[in-house]
C-alpha cells in the first residue's frame, strides 16, 4: 500500500512518499516532488511569482482550496551560446538541483540573476 503527503487542511493525498525529490534538502519547510495529484495549477500568470530568478505558478488542493506550495514553471530555454552573463566560479557559490550542480548565471551589466549553468568539475 502507496504512503502519501496529504493536504494538512482537509487530508486530500497530494503527493506518493516515493516521488519526494531528497536531493533539494537545504531549503526550509520545501519539500520537492516529482509527480504530484489531486492539485491545481493556477494558469494566471498574474499568480506565478518570479523567486530567485525562478518563475513559479501557485498550487492548490482540489479539494479545500488550500494554496499548497507552487510549481516551477518552465520558462526561456537552453542555450549554447550566451553573451553577457557571468557566473560564478567559486564553489561555494554553487548548489545541486535534482542531482545537478548548478552555478547562479547574471547580467554582467545589471547583476540580474537570468538563470543558471549547468557546472562539470
């Protein structure tokens, strides 16, 4: 028998233990999953804050309506060539996400965090 995460406010299952994502473990009170139910994506871009660089879309369980947590929401693209950006070579500057080291990547003229580099040592 599945073990779920359920919604704290009216007990809906929302998400299987096996599809919590253990390698994102450094922030506070996140938990981040693979897969999730019985939730609902806002679509209104007016509700997708944009964090750290990462445009995210608010989430709500479908049955009580509860804001549950938000979802990224893919934006921009890959990129083999970029000009004006720089990113950071010291590693204690780096972070991992799902199993990936990542390095910050900003405008070289502004500072504006655009997004991130994938790192190889």
């Amino acid at each position: 028998m599945p073990a779920y995460f359920h919604c704290r406010t009216c007990g809906t299952q929302v998400a299987l233990v096996q599809d919590y994502d253990h390698s994102v473990d450094d922030l506070v009170n996140a938990k981040f999953f693979t897969e999730v139910l019985n939730v609902e994506v806002t679509e209104d871009e007016r509700y997708h804050p944009v964090t750290d660089g990462m445009n995210l879309a608010e989430t709500y369980c479908v049955q009580c309506k509860t804001l549950l947590g938000w979802k990224l929401v893919e934006s921009g693209g890959i990129f083999n060539r970029v000009f004006n950006v720089e990113v950071s070579d010291d590693v204690n500057n780096h972070e991992t996400l799902n199993g990936s080291t990542i390095a910050n990547a900003n405008c070289v003229q502004c500072g504006t965090m655009l997004g991130w580099k994938f790192v190889r040592y």
